[in-house]
C-alpha cells in the first residue's frame, strides 16, 4: 500500500526559529509532492508543490526533495504564531492518478 | 485565482434524511474533483474522485449507494448523503484539479454535517 508517512507532532519551535517539517514516501514511482497548510477547523490550503530533486523556495517556504531517499521537507523560515497549524505533504504517483496524504504534523509557534 | 465553493458550510439535519453538498470551482474548469472526510484531530479521508461526465470512483469502504457523486459540468460536483445517521457527521472537503494544471488540488472550505 501506497504511504505518507510525518511525524505527528506537535512540533513546536519558538518565534523566528526555523521549523522544519518532514515526510517520507513509500512509492517510488511518485513524481509530484505538495505541501498544504490546514488550520483548525478549516480546509487545506495548498503552500508548494514541489516536482524536482534539490529545492524550491517560496518566500519563507523552502521545500525539499530527495527521490533516492524518497524524502520531502518543508522549511518554514522566520517562524511566526501564524504559522502555527497542520501541515499536510502529499504525494501523486507517476500516472497523475493517486494522490496520498500523509496524516499531516502539527506545528506551534511559540511568541 | 483556482478558488473552490462549497455550499452549504454547515448543516444540520435529521437522522434518515438526505443532504447534498455542491462543490464548485468558480474560476477554471476541473475535469477531476475529490471528496474527502475529516473526522476531529484526524487526517483528511478519500472517499471518492469524480470525474466529469463518467461515474465516480469510491474508495476502498465508501458506500457508493449512500454517498452519491454527480459530476455533472466542468465547474460543478455534488455530494449526496443519503439516509443519513449520526455517525456520517463530519467535516466533509472537496478539492478540484483545474484542466490546465494537472497536479495541483485546490479545497473548498468544506461543509461540517451534523446529523442529529
């Protein structure tokens, strides 16, 4: 069976510090991951998408990918309280047909 | 842009009754939609991809005849739950594909059921 697996959390850093989240993949035939934030009570929202070995930055976003690893990060820059939700990483296989989502870490931002 | 509606946000109804839910993106044209189920402090559930104009395809334990998909236009897909009971109270999230853009899922702000 095709998994996504993160750490549940929470995951708790202090304002301004780095947060780092990380996900594995267990299909290596996935091509295509992507980062959503959902906070409480919401709807996902997607932050990166991510298709490519190496990085991908986004403002204060940074996603990572390693196929050889099968390992995919998101390093969130200048924590703020904001930030302080469930980050999910999904994955989609080479066919564009099976997205799978990790059961998303909790972040909290410390002020 | 890539901005999805659900209709309603919440709802409350009665155990036996039926419930539909719209999912629609407002400014593309999605060939594919999703429906998922967020149960509280749990992570979001599959239940069935819709596809434009074919059947639905539900997830492994996903009652078809209960949880009904129409995908009827390229900005619309339905959700009906039908017969209702307490336990298919949850919070229920549609996400759409836009055509041109074959990987990103976009949500809808999802509808919160509670069947009393």
């Amino acid at each position: 069976q095709k998994e996504v697996e993160q750490n549940s959390g929470p995951l708790s850093v202090p304002e301004g510090a780095i947060a780092s989240l990380n996900c594995t993949y267990s299909d290596r035939g996935s091509q295509s991951f992507f980062w959503y934030r959902q906070y409480s009570g919401k709807s996902p929202e997607l932050i990166m998408s991510i298709y490519s070995n190496g990085d991908k930055e986004d403002g204060r976003f940074t996603a990572q990918l390693n196929k050889a690893s099968q390992y995919v990060s998101l390093l969130i820059r200048d924590s703020q309280p904001s930030d302080s939700a469930t980050y999910l990483c999904a994955g989609l296989d080479n066919y564009g047909q099976n997205f799978v989502f990790g059961p998303g870490t909790r972040l909290s931002v410390l002020p | 842009g890539a901005v999805v509606s659900q209709h309603p946000s919440r709802v409350i109804c009665k155990s036996g009754t039926s419930v539909k839910i719209e999912c629609r993106s407002l400014d593309f044209q999605a060939t594919t939609m999703f429906w998922y189920r967020q149960f509280p402090k749990q992570s979001l559930m599959l239940m069935a991809t819709s596809n434009e104009g074919s059947k639905a395809t539900y997830e492994q334990g996903v009652e078809k005849d209960k949880f009904l998909i129409n995908h009827a236009s390229l900005t619309l897909s339905t959700l009906t739950v039908t017969s209702a009971h307490p336990e298919d109270s949850s919070f229920y999230i549609c996400s759409a594909i836009p055509i041109n853009n074959s990987y990103e899922q976009y949500f809808g702000p999802g509808t919160r059921l509670t069947v009393t």
